[in-house]
C-alpha cells in the first residue's frame, strides 16, 4: 500500500477532488488508512474549504456504521403503475458539486458495507446516480489499531485506491499555526516531535498523545487548565508530565521582548533555544517591525535552529520574506532546505 503523510495525501486529494470539480471526468474513490486522531477526516474539510466551497452545502460526512442497508439502498414504494421503486435517500447528493466522505467504513457491518458496492463503484443506488462533479473518499483505522474494524472484503476493497497516511511535524505545524494552536503546544512538539502520536494498541491507556488529542490540550490551556492530571486527560499522564516540565523550563526563561528589543541571547543547550524560538515567534506575531530583527537573530543560530526560525515565522504570518536580509540569506543558501522557507505562507 502507498504511503503518504498528512501532507501528501492533501495535496493529492486536491488535485483529484479538483479535476470532478472542474468536470474533466469522475475522480478515483479512494480510502485513507491510518491510526485514529492522525486528521485523516479534517483535511477532507479543509480541502473543500480551500477550494471555494461551503461545508455546508458541498461535504456529506456519511457515517455508514449509523446506517442499516435499507436504510442507503432506500425504502421501496409502488408507483402509479404499481411497479415497486426505490425511494432516494435524502442524504445523497442530487445535484452540484462536492466530496462524498464515508468516514469508518470499515467500522460498518458487513451487510452495510455490501449495499457500498454500487454506489462506490458505479457512482449509484439503484436508479438513483451520483452527479458527476462529486467525489467518493473514504477513510477508516488500520486492523492493528485495535478500533473494532470489521473486514473489508475484497469486491468492495477492490474499488477504491488506497493509501496509508502518517503523521508529519512540519505538516502538522503548516496547521496548527493558521489555527492558532496555543505556542506553548507547538514548542513543545517542536523539541519532541516524536510526541505527535504515541499511540500504542497494545496498551489500554484511553487517553495517548495524536494531533488531535494535542489539539484538546490547547484548548484545556485557552480555558485555563493547566494542572497536569487535566492535561493527561487529553494525552495521557506520561506525556502530560512531559509537557508539564516544559513548561517550567519554559517560564524560567528570559521575556522574549528582550530579544525583539536587539539582546542577542543564545543558549548553548537545544531544548532551551527550542523555547525561546516558539516564544520569539508568539510575541513577534501579535507586534509589527520585528521582520527584520527577526532574521538577525536567526542568523546567529546553528543552522538547524535558524531554519526552524524561520520556516516557523512564516508559518505564523510574519512577512520574513519582505526583508533584505531574508533574500540575501536565500540567495547565500540557494539549493538548500533553507531555499524552500520562500514557499511557506
């Protein structure tokens, strides 16, 4: 099976979703395999956002486990010439454009998933039919991950394209910046990003560190809990405790204010400069006129360190490129990781 990051698998999606869209022909069905929380189901939504379109009015986020096989194939009725017709389930798009998402499909009952196979392969029910400009995707866990799968059998696994999607820090940062996720959360990953998923199916731990459990923990911080059996809640006490002693490192820090303001403070131990750059970024992102300071700063930096800099300081908004400095370092380190810090926005 293809593997794909978060990343890739949205980038390949758009541009399938993009072609039905724009009525060249039917896209591919295709199901996304992966562990639970990872955000298999969120960049579905954010792909039909992106591309102009209301959530609203052209996603159906279509749980099949909820549904019975009457219940898609649709209730029979007589017609004025007593011939039996099935009626159109209501939920099913009729017309315009947008992404079908089945979402846990492979959670649904055997019989339930049976009554997909036309519908997923034909692109109908009967004599009901898909418009053309929508799209099929699918997305459900791995057998492995202990969410009470049901086989998918071969006819109806045979219809789709597959590819199994994995986490990715930088992925998950292009995100978690344009959603403002709390800084805090963000640094910490930024020095631990094996942390981003630690789920273990072995374990019966309920609550263990994904994207979207650290997503939970910057909202328990907005809220103002911050003791660390409220954070373990969301991720589990190990990485809870973790977390917690970062943020004591974190707060015995000089202000990053003083920084911005032209000290050129340089810690010699990583975990250290990891802080101050998430907290420089925070501080610099709600102020203006620090673009340039900014890029002196980074500068100074090991060069792992100043790339992080400044790929995380366009990733929050801070307009980086604007400055002399910024192309002079760019043209300096042409063919370089550092080189594609100009595509980040």
């Amino acid at each position: 099976m293809a593997t794909k990051t978060i990343g890739e698998a949205k980038d390949t999606l758009r541009k399938l979703v993009s072609y039905s869209l724009d009525g060249d022909g039917n896209a591919p069905p295709v199901f996304l395999w992966g562990g639970p929380g990872i955000g298999k189901s969120a960049i579905i939504q954010q792909i039909v956002s992106e591309l102009g379109m209301d959530v609203e009015e052209n996603f159906i986020d279509l749980r099949l486990t909820q549904l019975d096989p009457v219940d898609l194939r649709g209730l029979p009725k007589l017609d004025s010439d007593e011939f039996v017709r099935w009626s159109i389930p209501h939920f099913l798009p009729r017309d315009g454009k947008g992404v079908l998402f089945l979402d846990e499909l492979n959670l649904a009952p055997g019989a339930v998933q049976n009554a997909a196979y036309q519908l997923i392969l034909d692109r109908q029910l009967g004599e009901y039919k898909m418009p053309s400009r929508w799209v099929i995707i699918s997305a459900g866990n791995r057998p492995e991950d202990r969410a009470g799968v049901n086989p998918m059998k071969s006819p109806l696994s045979n219809r789709f394209i597959h590819w199994e999607v994995e986490t990715n820090i930088e992925d998950w940062k292009d995100w978690a910046y344009k959603n403002d996720v709390d800084e805090r959360v963000i640094g910490f990953l930024n020095f631990k990003p094996e942390m981003l998923y630690q789920f273990q199916p072995e374990q019966s731990e309920h609550a263990f560190p994904t994207p979207r459990t650290w997503e939970r923990v910057s909202q328990l911080l907005e809220i103002g809990f911050t003791d660390t059996n409220d954070i373990a809640s969301a991720i589990g006490l190990e990485a809870a405790r973790e977390f917690q002693s970062y943020i004591s490192m974190k707060e015995e820090l000089p202000n990053p204010q003083q920084i911005l303001d032209g000290e050129n403070i340089i810690p010699e131990r990583p975990d250290i400069l990891h802080v101050i750059i998430t907290s420089l970024i925070e501080t610099a992102k709600h102020q203006t006129g620090h673009e340039q300071r900014l890029m002196e700063y980074a500068e100074q930096l090991p060069t792992e360190f100043t790339v992080l800099l400044i790929k995380d300081a366009l990733r929050a908004g801070i307009q980086l490129q604007k400055t002399q400095k910024f192309t002079k370092f760019v043209q300096k380190h042409k063919g370089t990781i550092i080189e594609n810090t100009q595509n980040i926005t």
